[in-house]
C-alpha cells in the first residue's frame, strides 16, 4: 500500500512539473492554448502581448485599461460600471 501511494505522489509531481514547463489551457470551443502568450477571451483564442485580462473578445491591459459590458475604457475615465437587466435577461451596462 505504501508503494502505490509512492507512486501516485510521484506522479502528481510529474504532472505538476511538466504543467509548469508548458502551461496549456483549453478554450471551449478553440482547442488548447499556452497561457504565456495567448488569452482565452469570450471563448476565442487571442494573442496576449501586453494584456493580461479580457473584455469581451478584446485582450486589455487591466494596469491601463477598465471594462464595461464589452467596451474598453481608459482606467481612470471609469469611475463605476452599472447595469439594469430588461425582462427576459437581457443586461444593459453603463457608467455610472
């Protein structure tokens, strides 16, 4: 018993090492992605460069940039994001 248990630790240290080595995620419907260079944004795989956050399908700079429903805004033009929800569940965000 003690040797599985050995061996299923050492496995688990396997898997650990080799995710940090290749940080692959998977983006539904997209396929696998590196998570150092891509972003998985509303379900579409996009190339990360400087952004580090999604809005919507657009890669942001969450240091720079704020989101609001899926608009960008300059960080300190947004003082507050609102929304009100119409019947039957659509949302309608907005600065408030």
């Amino acid at each position: 018993m003690m040797q599985r248990t050995l061996t299923i630790f050492a496995l688990l240290l396997f898997v650990t090492a080799v995710q940090s080595f290749h940080p692959w995620y998977y983006c539904y419907p997209g396929g696998l992605y590196n998570s150092l260079t891509h972003l998985c944004c509303n379900y579409q795989i996009v190339v990360k460069g400087p952004n580090n956050a999604c809005c919507g399908t657009t890669p942001i700079n969450y240091l720079t940039q704020r989101c609001c429903g899926s608009q960008v805004y300059p960080a300190g033009s947004l003082t507050k994001c609102c929304y009100y929800v119409h019947w039957p569940g659509y949302i309608h965000y907005y600065l408030c």
